[in-house]
C-alpha cells in the first residue's frame, strides 16, 4: 500500500478541478441553480488560535475509479471536538478513516496526499502503524466489542503492546500486572462512564451488554491505550436518543484531554457538541471549515445552508 | 378443532371429544407402526415372529412407551417440564393406548407380526374414514376446504399408479401391457377422489383406501412372509420380509399425514399440522436409523465385549466419585418456589442420588464384607462352527489397589478448569518478601536438576566408569525431594506465620506463595521424579520412596490448604477477597490432584507399586476388562481381546489430527487472512474439493506406493497417520476457512485500530471467534478417519489378532545423530479397529463373528467417544463466546 502513496504535497489541481465540476452535477437535481456554485478556498480556511494537532494537505482518495475524496486540506485543534458532517457518500467517513490510515485496510483504495500528526507525517513509508493507532484511536458505527470479558475487552490493547503482562509465567515470575489491570479497566471504564453500570460483572461477556453500554464500552477500550486522537465515525447512529446523549455528554467530556474528530449524520448532534465543523457535500469536496456556531448560523455557501436547514441532502 | 366444541347440536362436545381423542390415538398409532416397520425392516423382530417373540417385542415396546409416557406425565403434573399442548397430551395417552391394544391383541390372537402390522394399517383405514365421513356430515365442526388440493392429489395419485402396476403385473405377468391399463385406472382414480370432493373426503377417502388395501394384503396373507415374486423383467426379487415392513412405512405415513390433518379441523391448520406431522417422521426417521444402527451393533457386539469385565471395588468407588459428586451439587439446587409440587420436584433431583448412592454403597459393602459381587449370563461363541459357552461373570471384586491412570487423569481434569480460570482476578497477589526470597532460589534447583537429567542421558547412569549415580544422583533426589516438600507446604507455613489480622488477610497477603508452592513444588518433583529412571538408581532411598512419599504429603498439605482457604473464605465478607480465596482454593486443589498424579507417575515410570494405609497403587489396576485390556492370546483358552486394535486405532487418530489441524488451520488462516482472493485461491479451492472426493482406497495406493518406500519401506503406523492426515486435512481446512471467513470484519477492524498486528490479531480474536466452526470440521472429519479401512489394510499392516499393542511412548529413543529422536513404534505395523473389523467378518480370517461384533461394537464406541471429546469442547468455546 504505502509504495503508492504520494507524499510528496503537489497534486494534481487542474486533474482536479475538472472532475470537480462532472461530479458536481449530480446535485443539480436537488435544486436548480445551486450546482452552479463553486467551492470557494476562502471558506475552507479556518483560522483559530493554537497549535494545529493533525494537519490534511491536498488529501485525494479513490477506490478503484471512484474518486472518493478530492484534495481535501484541512487543519484539526488540539483539545477541541471536530465535526464533519455532510450527506451519505460525500467522503467524511472515508476522510476519518484516512487520520489513523485505517483505508490501508481496503485493498481498493488509493490514497495521495499529506497528514500530518504534531508535524509527523503518517503516510511516511517507514511510519510506525501501531504507534499511529496507539495514538489515534477509533470508535466505530456500529458498537463492536471482542466476545470476550469486559475486562479482557478493555485491557486488550494494552496486552498486545506488552504493557501489561499476565497469566502463569508473569506470576511465577513475579511480574504478574492484574493490579495494574484493575487499575487500567477502572480508570478508562470511569472515564467512559461505564464503571457504575458494570463494576459488579467485569468478567462477563460483553456482548450481553445492551448497545449504548457497548458502544461506550468501546470508547473505554480505545481510552486505555491512552490516544491523543479520538476518531468516531457516527458513534451514536445505532443507539436510542437516551444511550446517544450520554455518548454526546461524554464527548464533551473527553474533549478536555483529548482531540476528537466525529462524523454524524444527525446535525443537532453536531451543532450540540462540536467546537468547528467541517460539511462535506456530494462528490467528496469539503466545502466550509469554519466555528460551529458561524456554520450553523451564518454559513458562507448557499449549498451548506440548504443543507443545514433541510433543503438539501 | 377443539376451541369450537361448544356448539349443542353436535355429535361432539367439549365434554366428549370422541373426534379428538379417536384421531390423537390413530396418529399415535401411526407413530407406532412407522416404529414397528422399522424395527421389522432391520428384522430386529422378523416379520414372521409370533407367540412369544413377539409379545415379548411388544411388551418391551410397552414398557419404553408406558416408561417415557409416565415420565413424562409425572415431570408435567409435576410442572417440572410442563406439557400443555392437548395434542401431545392426547397422543401421549394414545401411544399408551394403541401399545397396549397391540401387544393384547398380540397376546390374544395366534397372529404373527406382519399380520398384527396389516391389522393396524387397517384400523387406521377405518379411523380416517370415519373421521372424514363424520366430517363430511357436518357432525363435526370442521373448517375443509374445497379440495385436498393439486399437490395431495399428485402424491396420492402417484402411490395409486404404484400400487395399480404392481397389482396389474402381478395378476397379468409380464409381457401384456395390462399393468399399465391397472396403474392408469388406479392412478386417476385416485388423483380424482383426492381432487374433486371436498377437502375432509378427498384427503381422507384415497388414503383410507390405500392405507386398506395395504392392510388387506397383508391380513389376507395375499402378500405373506414365505411371500416371494421374481418378475421375469428384473434381476433381483421382492419378498415378503422386504416388502411388508416397506408398505407398513408408506401406509402409517399416508395415514398419520391423514389422521392430522382431521384432528385439526382440515384448511389451513389442517394442511399445517399434516405437513408438521410428516416432516416430523422424516426427522425421526433420521434419528431412527441412527439408533437402529448402534442398537442393532450394541445387540450384536455388547455380550461379548463386557465379558469377563470385572473391577476392584476401591476403584470403581473412586470412579463414581464424580457422578456422586454431580449428583449431590444437584440435590442441592433449591427446587424453585414452595407451591403444591416443589416436594414433587425435589424427589426428581434426589431420584440420581438414590440411585448412585444405592451403588456405591454396594461397592462399598464389597470393600467392608470380602465378598464380591457377581453376574453372569449365558453366552455361546462360535468358534470353528462349534458352540463354546464364553466365562461371562461380571464382578466387583473386594480388590484395594488402584490403577495409575486413575490418579493421573483426574489431575489433568483439574488443570484444565483451573488454567480455565486462571487470571481473571483483579487483585490477585500483592509483593511478598518471603515469596521473592524462595523465587529466585527455584531456577536454580530446578536448572541444577535439569543439568544433572541431561548429563545422566548423555552419558549414561555410570559416566567414564564411575558409580556417580550411587552418589550424586542419590543426593540429588534426596535434596530435591526435600526441596519440593518445603515448597509445597511454605504456603501453609507462610498463611499461619504470617501476621495479618485475620486468616483471610494472611491468606491473600501470602498469595504469591501459593503458586510458587504449587507450581515450583510440582515442577521440583517431577523433575526429581524423571532423574531417578534416567539415572538408573533404584527408587528407594533407604527404607522408604522418597519420591511418592513426599509427593503424597504435600498433597495432603496442599488438600489442607485448600481448606484453609475455604474457611477463611467464609468469613470474609469482602467480594474481592473472597474472590481471590476462590483462586487460591483452587491452587490447593490443583497442588492435591497434582501431587496426587504424581505418585501414580512414579509408578508408572518406576514400575514398582507402593502401598499406603493398605491401599496398593499400581501399574496394573484392579480393573480387568479382557476384551478392552488383553491382546490376542494364540493358543490359550480363552482368545483375549483387542487392545492393541484399539490402542493403534487411537494413536492413529491422533497422529491424523496432530498432521492435519495445524496445517489445515494455518492454510485457512493464511487464505482468508492474508491471500488476496484471486486465481491462486480458486486453485486452492479446487484442490481442496478434489482432495475430499477422492477414494480412500486411492489415497491408500498413494501411501502404500510413495510414503512407505520412503518411511523405511514397511508398513507402518506413521504411515496410517500420515495418510488418514491429508483424508483429514481437506475437511479441516474448508471448515476452518469458513468458519474463519464468518467471524465479523468489526473485529478485525476494532483490533486493527488499536494498533494490533494482524497476526495477534487473528491469535487472539479470529481463531478464538472461528474455534467452535474448526472444532465441527475436525469432529466430522475424525468420524470418518477413525473408520477408515481400506486405505489402511495398505499402510497400516492388516496384523490381525495382534498380541502386543505398538508402545508408541515408550519407544521415543534419544540418538545420538540427526534426527536425535527416533521411535521404532511408529515405524512398525499396527493392528487398528477396522481392519480387525474387515478381517475378522469380511474376509472371515480366524476368530468367531462374536468377536467381530464386538470389535464393530467398541469402534463405535471409541468414535462416540471422539465425538464426545468434540462436542464438549465446542460447547465450551461457543459458551465461551456467547455468554458466560
């Protein structure tokens, strides 16, 4: 994978613009006129104060012949929740899962471009896969726990990178960790606002955990490895409105330690808990970056105040 | 039907539903006589059976019927399993009912067995007509459609144009066209009595009359058990004994679809429970044939197989400890809420502690009176066309000595559940000074004692000439025994020394004690224990064995442990201590059944006994079951048994399933993993299906032509193993790949964005997640290797009536160039089960056909037995999965 990737910052831009515009047309059925708009650079740039934690520059991705996202460069806050929000197949989850090169994953897929952690460039051939994951961690869609135990659930990560050692050997060695482990899954389980539903019944499995307590039981999972980048990708989409606003609560929490980065479909959400907002429009473009109350209230682009208001998408 | 009873007009009420009951026993009855035409197809129960063979067939039928009937009557009056469905109720009484007519009429009646099977197909025909009739006269409420419908009339039709050409053929003879003109009258007419009337004649007037006629034929003795027709046009020939138990399977399954269908008021029901009902005996059938086949071999193979089995009382005791012991977890169980039946509930789950109870005190009387307990049935063998009565006498003996195997197993048990267990504690073991200090003084003995095993094997028990092993090893074993004690009760030293407030406190401030003590104490000794035969030095030191000495004291200190541990449990009230005391119980029981072991693997390494408080631990235990345990013995009087078929046959098994699962696993793993699906999948694919459908016999020619030239030109077992592995190797691998292929890609994903490897990955989420499905595939795949005969008589050696099994663990020989390891066993040819099988029956080389049963009967318990194996372990990682 990584012998295709470019990483070299110059793309294509004149390859770009002209499939900008055929894939533009598309949304001219949804109301007349508006396909007409060009995306303006201005709107994409978001200026705020301190440093930049992940930095997107020209970031291009196809599967196959479609081209998924088109030269996408944008700057991510530390210590702040990114929304991005757009329609079905505009690219955001693809985006999402360029930060932590999850797309690596998809054989298809062909990614040219630069991201960039705290000045680390992640498409680097030489990168470190597991130190970049340990450092951006994922909460899916849909709420995907291991068939195992709470406990082995959360400390799963951290044992597969050494940092905690259990079983007969570290025992007889003396160098057994289950106090370490203890203090690891309780830790992350308060964090995620677990702990008090599940102290009782660490060792069952957690499967038999209803949605809402998986969903956050994964977000606790991805905490123990301790990231410094959250990435969600509609976290709260399968869950009822009780489990989805105590995963919004939380978000607003985790937001103080860590930089999250949330996809959703659903715009209050974004509204509610997000600091800045990217919206994505069909085709793969981002068309406005900017503070979320300006997006929401005043955006720049005709095309992203009919979606917002319901126009469009 | 039975919601619309209440209207007073009618011939039926909710008060005497004569339509309902009538119609639940015909179905019953039909269940019956399906059972009864398989049981006569098998000739279980001949067909010409009459007087008393039959009523012997029917009254034991009787029994089974009126047994599962009353138990199950009594665990639903008794809501244990409650039945509320009318319809099974009714035809559970039915089944009674029709049983007892059957097997009265039987007693009555100087009729045979094919006579008393057409007298029911015609009461069936009787009741369906009736039912239909009564229906058609509104005397019921009934909700019939139109027609029986296109499909019924086909299949009604069909079996008329059946029936017809038979009957045309065999009036005509062959050469005129007339049977044609017979099944074509026969054939419409039907198809137009089932289609054009309405739905409660139409599908009960064709049925009654093919059903009838079924019946009449065989009444009549038209078609009788001396019975035979040879039509001119085929080769072979019908006979009554065939045919008979073939019509009575068509007329009950015609009748029981017919009889549902009236019982639940015709339409849309009707058609539902008529369908259910005949899918139902499909089903049944299937289990059917399953149960006649071990049944049929268990009849065949049983008697001689157990014979002569007899056991030491202190042994089977220990040997029923564990079913004792299930059964008094499960008296236990509170019986649920205290309404009217919980006392009839709590009598079912003291019922199996009666039982086994009543045995082990038996046994146990053995063990305090002397005198053995005894049974003995007549049973003749034939051996050279001549009767010979065979020495049946089954006994428990007032025998006291224990068999190593006995002490070794259960400790493998226990280790399992433990490791189970094992590390799901969240506080286990604080630092403690006194567990470090003896930690780093055991890789050093355990090293010292390792060095010296391998020194002694290098060079032998007396190096360059000198008596080293008089003395060094003599030291060696002393120090390491004592060592081993000292660690295996430091916990118990270490618990009461220590100076927590209460026990519960010492008991987990010493906890990493408790595995330093178990653990370290086992491996010292075991490592203690290999030294001595390696050494060549006699096991005892002095006047006493060291070794199984000390191992049977810290059993005893473990066992006290964990006791202690129990104790101090209950008074604890904090959950996490008591958890932890939970583990650490189970150290101690670990450490007891450890030690334990390993007194029986003294002597089974030393090969002498050793005896403690009048109890003798052998090699040879007090369980002697000839046909299982003895080899063949030539010119003796009684000719012995087949171990070595059955130890070759488990060892092949074995060999099979070690060269197969980890290759087939891995392919599995590296083509839905790693391989990008393309040309060299497919032809991986291809080669795999291949693989599975190609003959036994040819994989046997391939092992018989290429493997054994080249594994030292004999045939061998290695060379069965290899061969019964890529038979195996197919199955394992399609099955593990879907398996592996159906583990969600949400798992992958989750592991991959923590930034786990792919290989860690599929090591410890996908093969877990995928086990139970590799699990299936080799539980499949073992029943049909274990079976295999061709392939082996080409490999493997026919050695028939083998008098000495191959030792496989014995024969590991060190040497001392490449490949270091050799072992002669695996070189040398085997017996294997079904070669013995082949040979004995088939061919018909020496040995009586008993003995061919019998051998036939515990293949198919040894296979059972690996199904067993597989079963429970897949349970085990599917609950492991799911919810704990």
């Amino acid at each position: 994978m990584s012998d295709s990737i470019n990483t070299e910052t110059s793309t294509d831009t004149e390859t770009n613009g002209e499939q900008t515009v055929t894939t533009a047309s598309p949304s001219a059925e949804t109301t007349a006129g508006e396909s007409d708009e060009r995306v303006r650079e201005e709107w994409r740039q978001y200026e705020f104060a301190g440093d930049a934690k992940l930095s997107v520059e020209n970031l291009d991705v196809w599967y196959g012949d479609d081209h998924a996202l088109k030269d996408v460069s944008m700057e991510i806050p530390e210590n702040s929740v990114t929304a991005l929000i757009g329609p079905s197949g505009c690219g955001k989850s693809t985006y999402l899962r360029c930060l932590n090169r999850m797309n690596d994953r998809i054989k298809a897929a062909r990614i040219d471009g630069s991201v960039e952690l705290e000045g680390t460039e992640i498409y680097d051939p030489n990168a470190n896969l597991v130190e970049l994951r340990k450092r951006i961690g994922m909460v899916f869609q849909s709420p995907n726990p291991f068939p195992k135990s709470i406990r082995e659930n959360i400390s799963y990560g951290p044992r597969k990178h050494g940092d905690i050692n259990k079983g007969l050997l570290a025992r007889l060695f003396g160098r057994d960790d289950t106090e370490k482990e203890g203090a690891l899954v309780e830790r992350s389980l308060k964090q995620a606002a677990l702990w008090d539903e599940v102290s009782d019944r660490l060792d069952d499995n957690a499967l038999g955990l209803s949605g809402g307590q998986q969903q956050r039981l994964c977000i606790a999972r991805c905490l123990a490895v301790d990231p410094e980048v959250i990435l969600m990708d509609e976290p709260a989409s399968a869950l009822d409105p009780i489990a989805t606003s105590k995963i919004e609560d939380l978000v607003e929490e985790l937001s103080k330690d860590y930089t999250v980065v949330i996809v959703t479909h659903n715009m209050q959400q974004a509204a509610r808990i997000s600091d800045q907002t990217a919206v994505f429009l069909t085709g793969g473009e981002l068309v406005e970056y900017d503070d979320t109350d300006k997006i929401f209230e005043n955006p720049e682009s005709q095309r992203v105040e009919d979606y917002i208001t319901g126009k469009f998408g | 039907m039975s919601d619309a009873y209440a209207t007073t007009d009618r011939l039926v009420s909710a008060d005497s539903n004569v339509y309902d009951r009538g119609l639940d026993t015909a179905i019953a009855l039909s269940v019956i006589g399906f059972t009864l035409g398989l049981v006569t197809l098998v000739n279980l129960v001949p067909p010409g059976a009459s007087g008393s063979a039959l009523t012997t067939a029917l009254g034991t039928l009787l029994a089974v019927v009126v047994g599962a009937v009353g138990i199950t009557g009594l665990a639903s009056y008794t809501n244990v399993v409650p039945v509320t469905s009318q319809r099974v109720r009714g035809i559970g009484l039915g089944l009674v009912v029709s049983t007892l007519a059957l097997t009265a009429l039987a007693a009555v009646l100087p009729v045979t067995m094919a006579t008393l099977l057409g007298i029911v197909l015609l009461a069936e025909a009787l009741a369906i007509t009736a039912a239909g009739v009564s229906s058609r006269l509104e005397l019921v409420d009934t909700e019939p459609n139109m027609s029986a419908g296109l499909l019924s009339g086909g299949a009604l039709g069909a079996v008329g144009l059946a029936m017809g050409a038979a009957v045309g053929g065999a009036l005509t003879g062959s050469g005129s066209l007339l049977w044609l003109v017979g099944a074509v009258v026969a054939g419409v007419g039907l198809f137009l009595l089932a289609i054009l009337p309405r739905e409660d004649l139409g599908s009960t007037l064709p049925t009654a009359i093919v059903v009838g006629a079924l019946g009449l034929t065989i009444v009549t003795g038209t078609i009788g058990v001396g019975w035979q027709w040879n039509p001119q046009t085929l080769s072979g020939g019908f006979t009554g004994g065939a045919v008979i138990p073939v019509f009575l399977l068509v007329g009950t399954l015609l009748s029981a679809w017919s009889a549902a269908k009236c019982r639940a008021g015709f339409g849309a029901r009707g058609r539902e429970y008529g369908a259910f009902l005949v899918i139902n005996l499909n089903a049944f059938l299937m289990v059917a044939v399953m149960a006649t086949i071990v049944v049929f071999v268990t009849i065949k193979g049983v008697g001689y197989a157990v014979h002569g089995l007899s056991v030491g009382a202190l042994t089977a005791l220990v040997l029923l400890t564990p079913a004792l012991l299930a059964a008094v977890q499960f008296a236990r169980t509170p019986a649920g809420t205290n309404d009217w039946n919980a006392g009839a509930r709590q009598l079912f789950r003291v019922l199996p502690l009666a039982a086994i109870g009543a045995l082990a005190a038996m046994f146990a009387s053995v063990l305090v009176t002397g005198t053995p307990l005894r049974y003995a049935y007549d049973y003749t063998v034939q051996v050279n066309r001549q009767g010979q009565a065979l020495d049946t006498a089954i006994a428990v003996t007032p025998d006291t000595s224990i068999g190593t195997l006995l002490l070794i197993a259960p400790a493998l048990l226990l280790a399992v559940t433990f490791f189970r267990s094992f590390g799901s504690l969240r506080n286990v073991g604080t630092q403690s000074e006194r567990a470090d200090s003896v930690r780093q003084a055991v890789p050093t003995v355990v090293l010292g004692l390792v060095v010296l095993i391998g020194f002694f094997l290098v060079f032998g028990p007396a190096p360059f000439g000198f008596p080293l092993n008089e003395t060094l090893a003599f030291a060696a074993v002393v120090a390491g025994s004592v060592a081993a004690g000292g660690l295996a009760v430091s916990p118990l030293v270490g618990v009461l020394a220590s100076d927590g407030p209460t026990l519960a406190e010492s008991a987990q401030r010493e906890a990493p004690l408790f595995t330093l003590g178990v653990f370290g104490g086992l491996g010292l000794l075991l490592a203690t224990l290999l030294l001595q035969p390696v050494a060549g030095i006699n096991p005892r030191v002095g006047p006493v064995n060291l070794v199984p000495a000390v191992a049977l004291g810290a059993a005893v200190a473990s066992l006290a442990l964990a006791t202690l541990t129990t104790v101090a449990k209950r008074s604890s009230e904090e959950t996490i201590t008591r958890r932890l005391l939970t583990e650490e119980t189970r150290l101690g029981l670990v450490g007891a059944a450890g030690f334990t072991a390993l007194v029986g693997l003294h002597v089974a390494v030393t090969g002498t006994s050793f005896n403690v408080l009048g109890v003798s631990i052998a090699n040879e235990g007090s369980l002697s079951w000839p046909m299982v345990m003895q080899a063949y013995i030539p010119l003796g009087a009684e000719p012995g048994g087949i171990m070595p078929a059955i130890i070759g046959t488990v060892w092949l098994v074995v060999g099979a399933t070690l060269f197969a699962v980890p290759l087939g696993v891995g392919a599995a793993v590296f083509l839905t993993e790693y391989a990008e699906q393309g040309q060299f999948t497919a032809l991986v694919e291809i080669a795999t299906n291949a693989l599975w459908s190609t003959p036994s016999i040819v994989f046997g020619l391939f092992g018989a032509a290429f493997l054994i030239p080249r594994l030292g030109g004999d045939e061998s077992l290695l060379a069965g193993m290899l061969v019964l592995g890529f038979m195996l190797l197919p199955l394992v691998l399609i099955t593990s790949r879907e398996s592996i292929k159906a583990v969600p890609d949400e798992y992958r994903d989750a592991s991959a964005a923590l930034g786990v490897t792919q290989w860690e990955t599929i090591k410890s989420v996908v093969l877990p997640a995928a086990m139970p499905g590799v699990i299936t595939g080799v539980i499949l795949g073992v029943g049909r290797i274990a079976g295999e005969t061709a392939p082996l008589i080409l490999v493997l050696g026919s050695t028939l009536n083998a008098t000495a099994a191959v030792d496989v663990i014995d024969g590991f020989r060190f040497v001392s160039g490449p490949p270091f390891i050799a072992n002669d066993a695996l070189l040398t040819a085997s017996a294997s089960l079904p070669t013995q099988v082949w040979a004995v029956i088939a061919a018909g080389v020496s040995g009586s056909p008993q003995m061919g049963w019998a051998t036939a009967f515990i293949l198919l318990m040894v296979v059972l037995t690996f199904y067993a194996v597989g079963i429970t372990a897949r349970t085990y990682f599917r609950r492991k999965l799911n919810y704990e």
